[in-house]
C-alpha cells in the first residue's frame, strides 16, 4: 500500500525526487529512537533506586504513602513499611517509586512546619487576643429586644 502512494506521488510529480518521501521514514525513525532511549532511561533509573532501598530506608510509593521500609520480600515482591510509630503497610515492591532523601535547608530560609494535629486549626481556650468577648445571658436578651423594636419601626413606615 505504502509503495502505490510513493508510486502515485512519483507520477504526479513527474517522476521528480520527492522530499516527504525522505522526511517521513525519517520522522517516523526518529521518534521510535527516542522512544527506546527514553524507555532504556527510564529502567535504568528505577534499576538504580531498587538497590538503594534497603530496611531503612524512607521511600515514597506510588500513590504518595510516605515510609520507611521495615523488610523487603524478593520472593513474593512484598516490602513492609511502617507508616508512622507502630504502624505498617504491605505493599507490592513494585509501588516503592523513589527514594525520599531530606532536603537540607538554609539557614536563612524560614520554612513553617506542619502541626501533627488540627490545634492549629481552633481557637484555643487561653487566647488573650480575642476581639468579641462572650455576652451574658441578660446582654443578649437586650440585644434581641433591640433588634425586635427595629423590625417593628421598620414595618410600620
């Protein structure tokens, strides 16, 4: 089929050299080329990291679950991570995607730091910088009376 459609560009164009004859199986090389290399790349990279990750080491699955790696089973293609303090997950060895290494920090970076808990989310009871201070029960009944004359003045006008 290819070689009626290079037969029939050849007699339509007088039988001149045709420069998309060239560039096509050219193109078409080139990208199956740098397929293969980014593959080759690629295997080599996680071939790499695979003989880094050892018990104790802090990896990163593939579905963003942070560990450390408590024992690797080679036979089954299981690794035990403990997610945090006291507590593991089995995973398939094959969803341990990268190795997570610290990143050092300037010191003259500030960087904040996530609390371990919602604390930080609620007002806590010691707060001295609060605005609105709680009403008493007979300063909200005086509030709600005033409101209720307000409503009434404004439906007679």
């Amino acid at each position: 089929m290819l070689a009626n459609v290079v037969a029939q560009s050849t007699e339509q164009t007088g039988g001149g050299f045709d420069i998309f004859t060239l560039l096509l199986p050219l193109a078409l090389a080139f990208l199956i080329f740098t397929m293969f290399r980014k593959q080759r790349k690629m295997k080599k990279q996680v071939a790499e990291q695979r003989t880094q990750m050892i018990p104790g080491t802090d990896v990163m699955t593939n579905f963003g679950l942070f560990g450390t790696i408590v024992s690797l089973d080679e036979d089954n293609n299981k690794a035990l991570i403990e997610i945090s303090p006291g507590v593991t997950a089995t995973v398939h060895s094959q969803t341990l995607s990268k190795v997570v290494t610290p990143e050092p920090v300037a010191e003259a970076e500030h960087t904040e730091t996530v609390p371990d808990d919602a604390s930080s989310l609620t007002d806590s009871p010691n707060d001295t910088d609060r605005s609105v201070k709680p009403e008493t029960p007979e300063e909200t009944a005086e509030r709600l009376n005033r409101e209720n004359a307000r409503d009434r003045n404004d439906k007679e006008q």
